[in-house]
C-alpha cells in the first residue's frame, strides 16, 4: 500500500513517520488477540552487518541454526495466532521477513511488519510489531530539547508507537499500542524509571481522550506484581500517582501468582498494561474488553525440564533440549462486545 511520509524535527534530526493514507478500516474482528515476546537474539548467521563483538557472538553460528531458531518461532506464533505481536530482541527487518515467510508458507498466516531501526548500538537490538489487521500509523518517537536538558527523562532506544483502527458498521473501534524494551539489571533501575516517565509523557495525551491503549513489551523490572507504587517502573507507567491522569491496570494482576513468571529465571520482566476503557463494555457500539491472560511457558520448554541458563551456551545446547527463548509469550485476549 502506497504510503506518504511526513518529517518531525526532534532534537536536529529529521525521523520519517509513516502515515497510511485514510482508507476504510479493516473489520473489527470478533476477538483480538494482543501478545508481547522477547526472543532472545533473533539475529540470522549473516554476520557482515553486525558491527558489535556482542553482537556478532549471539548470532546464529550457522544457517542451520538461524533456520532451527527461525522455525521454532514461527511454530509458537502460529500455536498462538495472535492479531497483534509485540516482539523484543530483532536483529532488523531481513530477520522478520524470513518469519512471515515462513509463517506464510507453513502454516499460511499472513502477518505484515512495523518496524522503524532503533538506536541501540551496544546490542543492535530491535523491536517490531507483527499484525493481521488494523494498523494505521506507525513511528518512532523523540524527547523535545527541553525534555532532554530536564534530565527528568531518559530515551527510549528501542520502541514503536503504533495506532489501530478497526470498523464496525458505521462506526469505528482505535487502539494506540507501545512496544517497549527498557534497560536490563538492577543497576539500571533508576533509568528504566525515567524510562517510564517518558513513555507515560507519552500516552498522557491518549489517556485524556479515553482512548484504548496498551503499554506492552519487555520492562525489565525488577519489582514483582503487586499494588504498583510511585517509585518502581510499573508504578510509574500506570500513573496511579499522578494526579489529574487515568491510571493503566498491569494485567499480571489476572495471572495466578504461580503462573506470572515470564523469564526462565523466575522474574516477571514481561507486561501488558491496558486503559480503562479497554476494562469496560461501552453499550453504544462495539469495542474491545478485556477477557483473558496468560504467560506461555508451556509453548517455549522444549525437551525434559526448562533451561536455567541461557548466555553465551545457547547454540550449544542439543536442539531437541533448547528453550525457544529466556522469555515466556504474555498473551491477552480482548473480546468484542
């Protein structure tokens, strides 16, 4: 689809957004399934275009492997079928088009891409979203140079803001999504802090408007599910402290706490956090209301008993005892009422 680009200055730079030109939406579906997973270096075993030693070791040691790694996610996916898929750890857009390929050809599901580079260096990591309907717009987003020099907030290297809408009869049904990947390890807790104060600086605007929106993607916290507080980076993204401001509900809150791991090593660094109108029925049309949650361990164990350790020994794991990934998908669910 032919797109028109439109250029915002932040900070001396001139970042592309692409604008889908106004079109009928598509179909509100029935049900619209919203999930977040972290990878763990997607990364192909093309190595020319990693410029970092860390990157280049975590890449797949052979095209073997880059295919047992490309296909064993594509068979969670497809297990899945989410209409939304937030994913973290993405080396760049080659790796995600051998995905869809793959999801296309196999299991024919048809996803298309968002994907904007980040500016992570250290890792070349990335984030993407993967989609079957609804995407509008999508982009990239920066601080203003007052933002910046307030150093009361800290970019976001790897995010994709993305906006949805849906039709249903005459009326229509949006949603703004954020895919995130803040800083790893405790001692970057007072970062992933300020982190979170800029992606709710954000949304602030959506809020106001009682708009759907979700906050998702890989957090990094260190703070377990509880009644989130001012302080810890999930308290801060529901905002429940901030006057004046709607508060997100962190859907960990539905999970037994037996079941809210998402990282092989017990923490719960994974997280969807939704609006309050995606919590409630609007009687005057069709919307999307939350329903279920779930962290999907079960489709990313493979062989006797889960994997304990996974840097720098990934690939030399047997396949057949291989986790797909350290992290767990987080999947939710959203019915159409």
């Amino acid at each position: 689809m032919p797109g028109h680009f439109r250029y915002s200055l932040c900070l001396g730079l001139l970042i592309p957004l692409l604008l889908i030109p106004p079109a009928t939406a598509d179909e509100l579906p029935a049900e619209v399934t919203v999930a977040t997973w972290n990878l763990e270096w997607f990364f192909d075993d093309q190595q020319a275009d990693n410029l970092t030693p860390l990157s280049r070791a975590q890449s797949a040691p052979s095209k073997e492997e880059w295919h047992w790694k490309r296909d064993r996610v594509a068979e969670v996916i497809a297990e899945v079928k989410p209409t939304i898929l937030a994913l973290q750890e993405v080396e760049n857009r080659r790796v995600l088009r051998e995905l869809t390929q793959q999801l296309k050809s196999k299991y024919q599901l048809q996803y298309r891409i968002a994907f904007v580079e980040g500016w992570d260096t250290y890792t070349e990591q990335d984030v993407a979203i993967l989609y079957q309907s609804g995407l509008v717009q999508y982009s990239r987003h920066e601080q203003s140079r007052d933002m910046y020099e307030s150093k009361e907030f800290y970019n976001v290297s790897k995010h994709l803001v993305t906006h949805f809408r849906w039709q249903s009869g005459d009326q229509t049904e949006e949603l703004t999504l954020v895919n995130v990947h803040f800083r790893a390890s405790e001692k970057g807790a007072s970062l992933r802090q300020r982190q979170a104060k800029l992606i709710r600086h954000w949304i602030n605007p959506h809020l106001q408007r009682g708009s759907n929106v979700i906050v998702l993607g890989d957090l990094n916290s260190e703070e377990n599910c509880q009644q989130p507080d001012s302080d810890c980076e999930v308290g801060l993204l529901c905002g429940r402290s901030q006057q004046g401001t709607l508060p997100l509900t962190d859907l960990h809150r539905h999970l037994l706490p037996a079941k809210r791991a998402t990282h092989m090593i017990g923490k719960q660094f994974d997280r969807i956090l939704i609006s309050p109108s995606l919590q409630r029925d609007d009687d005057q049309k069709r919307d999307l209301v939350f329903d279920s949650i779930r962290s999907a361990k079960d489709l990313v164990v493979r062989g006797e008993k889960a994997d304990t350790e996974h840097r720098d020994i990934y690939y030399k794991i047997p396949q057949q005892e291989r986790d797909v990934s350290d992290h767990y998908p987080l999947i939710a669910r959203f019915k159409t009422k």
